[in-house]
C-alpha cells in the first residue's frame, strides 16, 4: 500500500458558532477539508450538543 503526502494549511473562518479552524489539505487531484476537533469538541462542550451536531451545523455554514 502507497501513501501520499498532502500539503495542508490550516485557515480559521467564520462561522454561526465564531471562528472555527478549518484543515484544508491538497495534492494529487484532490483535495479534502475537516474542521479541528478540538473546535468542535469545545463549542459542543460550550452548548451541550453533541460533536456531530456541531459538525453538521459548521458544515452547512461552509459548505465543506
């Protein structure tokens, strides 16, 4: 099995919740963006939500 090494960056954006960091990694044709954990664990800890919640909430704010 063949691993590939992806550039990656690291952006904070605006969302309903505040700023949230966004990993946006990129390389051979693709490219794949997912919200920080540690965001998302402390804004669902922060709300009393849960991680998904949260996440699927960030998503449609950013359309990731």
């Amino acid at each position: 099995m063949q691993r590939y090494m992806l550039d990656r960056q690291i952006y904070k954006v605006d969302t309903s919740f505040g700023p949230v960091r966004v990993k946006v990694s990129s390389g051979y044709g693709t490219t794949r963006k997912k919200i920080e954990y540690e965001d998302l664990a402390k804004i669902a800890k922060e709300k009393g939500i849960s991680l998904s919640e949260v996440e699927n909430i960030i998503q449609k704010d950013l359309n990731v």
